[in-house]
C-alpha cells in the first residue's frame, strides 16, 4: 500500500508501507461523539435548554479546527446548559444516543485478539460510562458535568487528572494508558473525527479517522469515508 491509496471504496489509505494485522497492536483509543456514537451529546442537551443551533455552531467550528482553544470553546458550550433538568441527559441518551455502525463489532474485534479499548472524549462521563458499561470497553476519560438542585450549573467539575479532557488531554491519556500497559505508543491504533483529535492520533501507531472534517482526514493515515468503524478490518487482518 502506497500514500493516498484507495485500497477499497471510502477506505483511503496514506503512509502504510505494508499490510498490518490488528494483533500487531495492543491498545485502540477511540473519541466518543460522532466516532463511537452518532451523536454529539452536547448539542442534543442543548436542544433541552432550546439553544441547539447557537451550541452546534460552536461545536461544529471546533471539530473543523477553527476554533483553537477546545478549552474555551467547552466552557461556552457548557455555560448554555446552565438550568437544563439532569433528566434530559438521561433522555438524550435513551431517545437520540446510537452506537455507530460496526462499533461494536470493531471492538468485539479489538478485544478478541487481546487489546486495551480506551475511550477518550471531549464529551462527558454520563454517557461515556453507559457506553464504557454497554461495550466492556476498559479505560475511560471524559469530562463530568457539574449538577445542583436536579439541574446542570453550565460548569464542568475538575477531576484528579485536570479539569477539561481536550486535545492535550487525549494525547497524554493514551501514552498514560500505553505506559501503564507497559508498551509503546506505535502500538495504538487511535480513531476520531475531529480535530481534538489529532493530537492522539499523531501519537499512534495507527491514526483513522472515521467520517473526519478535512483537516483530520487529510492528516490520518486511514480515513474511513463511507460504511462503518469495521471497516478498518478490512485493512486489519485478525
């Protein structure tokens, strides 16, 4: 396989000199909205509060790149949810939160032939959890939401390892998981779509971008542009 080659239909591959096994690797970080799931959860609790478009727009020029500062544009997405019932996440997550296509079986897959499954995400632990739980995923990190009175207070509570799981943070929890496997970071394969996520990725051994804005597409050394997350196993033999 050569740089920029379609190695099937909406399966673009660059940078792989040779064909890879999954059982090559020992770990796969994944982002959560819109790469595990279809969703981004922010902009679906916004629509409890009736500021959905004024949050997705924020949301959509972050993942684009175009706003920098995740950190910042977090915090101003948050901020709109002050007041929303803690039951509407609840809610988003029975009504609107859906796996991906071949996310469970790309995991099933991963887990079989013996790697660590992370899910690192700029979303929040209310539903990262319930996917962790729903997946027999192994690591988790999100940020978590702070709530008062049955309502979201529009803060995000800092955690032991900081306070907002951005770009910065992706990257230094897999080469923390990697370390603490005890292998090398070349040994990952990691997979998102937004530009949040590209610091991790370029971390990894293995960089896929799932349905990914340009930025992250042109820059990932798979890009899975049409079907679902299993079809990196047709470039991965077991």
């Amino acid at each position: 396989m050569t740089t920029d080659q379609s190695f099937a239909p909406g399966l673009v591959i660059r940078g792989l000199a040779s064909p890879r096994r999954l059982a090559d690797f020992k770990l796969i970080a994944f982002d959560m909205d819109s790469t595990l799931i279809n969703i981004e959860c922010i902009d679906e609790i916004a629509d409890a509060a009736g500021k959905k478009a004024e949050v997705a727009a924020i949301t959509e020029a972050t993942m684009r790149g175009e706003i920098k500062d995740f950190k910042e544009s977090l915090t101003r997405r948050v901020a709109l949810l002050a007041g929303v019932p803690v039951a509407a996440l609840q809610r988003v997550y029975d009504e609107r939160l859906r796996l991906n296509p071949g996310a469970a079986e790309l995991v099933g897959a991963c887990q079989a032939a013996g790697l660590k499954v992370l899910l690192v995400s700029g979303g929040f632990t209310f539903f990262a959890d319930r996917v962790r739980a729903r997946l027999g995923i192994d690591f988790v990190r999100a940020n978590l939401l702070e709530e008062a009175d049955g309502r979201l207070t529009g803060r995000v509570v800092p955690q032991c390892w900081g306070d907002i799981c951005d770009g910065a943070e992706k990257r230094r929890t897999l080469l923390e998981v990697a370390s603490l496997l005890g292998v090398d970071p070349r040994q990952a394969i990691a997979v998102g779509d937004g530009a949040n996520d590209l610091p991790m990725m370029g971390e990894a051994g293995l960089s896929v971008a799932y349905h990914a804005k340009p930025r992250v597409r042109e820059q990932a050394m798979v890009s899975i542009e049409t079907g679902g997350l299993d079809r990196l196993l047709e470039l991965l033999r077991p």
